[in-house]
C-alpha cells in the first residue's frame, strides 16, 4: 500500500532496490547452479587400451 502514497522519489528508490534485490538474487542462484553443475573436465576422446596389453 505504500506505493500509492509514495511521491515519485521514494518510487524511484523502491524501484531501483527491488532491481538491486532482483540482481542480487540472480547472481547468488548463477553461482550455486554453476558450482553444483559447473563444468567438469572432459576425458580426452582417446582409445582405452591397456597398458598391460
């Protein structure tokens, strides 16, 4: 109910933290899914002989 008696100012403030927040957020759930499902070393596509062979 705030925003309705809110000057443009305190629109502008509530506007640019609810932006903030937004990238806060994102850039803690980017990190998460990359450090649960980042990148693994991919094995080099080579025949798997034995060295015993």
């Amino acid at each position: 109910m705030l925003e309705y008696t809110a000057d443009a100012a305190v629109k502008s403030a509530m506007a640019r933290a609810h932006a903030a927040r937004g990238q806060v957020l994102k850039t803690g759930l980017k990190q998460a899914w990359t450090r649960l499902f980042g990148k693994k070393p991919v094995p080099a596509l080579r025949p798997k002989v034995s060295r015993w062979a």
